[in-house]
C-alpha cells in the first residue's frame, strides 16, 4: 500500500545517543550525547533509556518554543515489553498519546500514521519518538551481556539513544511525500544473531513495491537507505532485488546499520540495530544533508519474541517506507 500526501512537512526534529554512538562516525550530527556509562546517572537501564525518550521529546519543545497543549497527538514504540518505555516516558505530558510497534520499523509505522492523521486534516501538529537501548534490549532478546556469551559476527549491535521528530501541516523545506506500508515477510530463518538476513527480504519487497506503485526508477532518490540490516543484511538486500527483480541499487544504497558506527574498528559486529537506529542517521544526519534532496528512509523490523523461538518459530519481519524530499 502506497501513498502520496499532500500536507505533510517535517518541521524540527532532537536526536540524543550514546557513547558507542558518538564515537561513530556520524557522532558530531547529534543535538546531545552522553559520554558517561549507560546508566546514564539512573538506577536501570530501562530507567534510563525513559529519561532519554522524554528528553529527547522536551527538548524539541522546548527548541520550537511550544507547549505541550499545542500538540495534537504523540505516537512513539520502542523495544521494550508492552512498549513501556514509551508509556512511561510519555505519561504526565497530557498530550493524546498512540503507542505503536514495528521492533526496529516504529519510528516509519509513527511516521505513516502521523502522516495520515495530517493529510486528512484529522489534526494539525504531531510528535513521533522512538528509542532504544544496547543494554536492556540485549537482555530481553538475547542474553544479558553479564552472560557472557559469544555472538556471531553477523550479529548486530542495538543503538543507544532516543529522537522525535515534529511534524505540520504549516510548509517547510522538508515534505513527507510518501509511503508505502511493507507486508510480513518470513524466508524460515530463525538465528537472532542474523536478523540482517531476515529482514533483508522485507526491505526488497517494500523497496520493489514503492518504486513500481509510483513507476519510478531506483535512480529517483538521491539516496536509498534501509534501517539496520547491518553489512551483512545489506550485501543480501542487494542480491535479492538484482535477482528477484533484476534491479540495482547499489549506487545509491546503504544501510543506517553500518553508518551509524565504524564496523572496522568498534565492537559493535555486523552493525548497528534498534528502532533508534535509523532514526538517529536520517534525522540527525541524512536530513540535514544539502547534497540529498530526495530520500527513501526504510526502517526494518524483526517481529519476533524469544517465546516464540523457544517454540520453534522462524523471524517474520516488515519494512515500510518513507519519503522524504526537499522543497521550495
């Protein structure tokens, strides 16, 4: 499913990572970032990735000198149980709230649905947040890092951080001209030390299925970028759509995963994850590039739980896209 709006503009956006994340690359792009450990002066780590995802949100108030009674609708997920970091962040802001959840998609699901509520005029203003953390999601998808097991090198590292983002109806230089909603994919993989390559194919069909629903050509985009699948996830993507589909993007892909850190040398395997993942490289880096006039942001998601792999259950995961242009 494939749609184009009208209204939709992305008026500010506050991104704040880690250690291991400002040590990337792409570290100097963040509005703030945290040096010290990633208890982040609080007594859990879920208590901390909390603070993360409010601050990022009270800051882009605070930044665009709004109030919280001048948002019309918050919608934000995360990775933890029940999407309780965002529950929790959020409670107190007296801002109607939707809390959604895509694993490491939410932050394109929040866009769509905000952008859907502004295209028909439901509302005026909206923030969607997201957020992750290394520790407290490798605890409740892997292991606890105290376990101290080994990890495959096709493993990805989940991001450290929190972003939201505001979008209007009022025109800016930067237009949500579309999206496109992914479909469940599942190929029967089921090692979550290689999710890259479960959610490779999610990525290829929602990436196929924009393009032909729009009848544009992969050259369209300045840039095409996936959300976490990591270097190894992305070699595959790369196969799949040359070929499924005989299409090539290699010239103008890459993933979120493998800029957000230096693969060489951090310790951080196959790359980055996290719904936080590609939200800190497109809203801190990506969108404030001049050289890039049209982007297609694709967040992917493994929707699994270790109680289903338990039952012997493979990875489904999704992939939605947004696009995102610069206008005059």
């Amino acid at each position: 499913m494939t749609y184009t709006y009208n209204n939709v503009y992305i008026k500010d956006k506050y991104t704040i990572a880690g250690m291991y994340e400002k040590d990337g690359p792409l570290g100097k792009y963040f509005d703030k970032t945290y040096n010290s450990d990633l208890y982040m002066n609080k007594f859990s780590w879920e208590k901390a990735e909390i603070g993360l995802l409010r601050e990022a949100i009270d800051k882009l108030l605070k930044r665009q000198k709004l109030k919280n009674s001048d948002i019309d609708l918050i919608i934000s997920g995360d990775l933890s149980n029940q999407i309780a970091v965002s529950n929790y962040a959020i409670r107190g802001t007296n801002i109607p709230f939707l809390g959604v959840y895509n694993a490491c998609a939410t932050i394109a699901e929040a866009i769509i649905v905000a952008a859907t509520f502004i295209d028909s005029k439901k509302i005026k203003n909206a923030i969607v947040a997201t957020s992750s953390h290394n520790m407290s999601a490798e605890k409740q998808f892997r292991n606890p890092t105290e376990y101290g097991s080994f990890k495959k090198k096709s493993a990805t590292f989940t991001a450290t951080g929190s972003a939201s983002m505001l979008l209007s109806c009022n025109k800016t230089n930067l237009k949500i001209e579309s999206s496109t909603i992914g479909k469940i994919c599942d190929l029967s993989l089921s090692d979550v030390n290689n999710m890259g390559a479960a959610m490779a194919p999610a990525a290829a069909e929602t990436i196929y299925q924009h393009l032909t629903s729009l009848g544009r050509d992969s050259s369209y985009y300045d840039l095409i970028v996936t959300g976490d699948l990591g270097k190894y996830g992305k070699k595959i993507l790369i196969k799949y759509l040359k070929t499924k589909y005989n299409l090539d993007i290699s010239s103008n892909y890459d993933d979120a995963g493998t800029m957000l850190y230096d693969t060489n040398k951090q310790p951080v395997l196959a790359g980055g994850s996290g719904p936080v993942c590609s939200a800190l490289v497109s809203f801190a880096y990506l969108l404030n590039n001049e050289k890039f006039k049209k982007i297609l942001i694709v967040p992917t998601g493994a929707l699994f739980s270790p109680t289903m792999l338990f039952q012997k259950e493979t990875i489904p995961s999704i992939a939605h896209a947004i696009s995102v242009e610069v206008v005059k």
